[in-house]
C-alpha cells in the first residue's frame, strides 16, 4: 500500500497507508484531531543508479558549463564514399535531406 502526506492546518505533517483506491483528501490529525489535506506526492526517478538519474546528472552539469568542441576527430573526417546513385522514379519523390 502506498503511504500518503497529510499537512493540519497547524502545519504538521504525517504519513499514512491507504491503498490507491481508498485514499481520501482529508484526514483527522493524530495531534489536533484538525482535518488535514493531502499533500502533492513528490513524483521522480526513484533509482540513483538508473539511466535516467545519470542522463539528468548530465544535463545539470552541462547546463552551468558546456563542453566546447576545439577539432573535429575520429574516423568521420576521412571522406566519405559516395551514395550510389538510384534510377527508380519513385525514389523521386521522396524528400532529399
């Protein structure tokens, strides 16, 4: 069962289990016995380790200083062999890049 929060008006907040179906917005306060509201559920990657936490950790630490390309390396600077090319007509249809 997923676990709630609730904030009273005095500004507590609790946790408390309810399944899915059965959660209501409003619960009495174990303190104050105030009604207290649901709270927004913090909703994010969960796994530090997962792809996406290291394709964000990526995005924050280029966002402040980007990486500068200085040259042009690898095998892609050597020419390229040519496209043969095609003599189908319909192949002329087809949007060129």
């Amino acid at each position: 069962m997923p676990l709630y929060d609730y904030r009273c008006p005095d500004g507590d907040v609790f946790e408390v289990f309810f399944s899915m179906h059965d959660k209501p917005d409003t619960v009495a306060c174990p303190g104050c016995g105030q009604n207290a509201v649901s709270q927004m559920p913090a909703i994010g990657p969960s796994k530090s380790s997962s792809a996406q936490m290291r394709v964000l950790d990526a995005t924050k630490a280029t966002a402040e200083a980007p990486q500068v390309v200085n040259s042009i390396s690898g095998t892609r600077t050597s020419k390229r062999p040519s496209t043969p090319m095609t003599r189908n007509p319909l192949h002329h249809k087809l949007p060129r890049p």
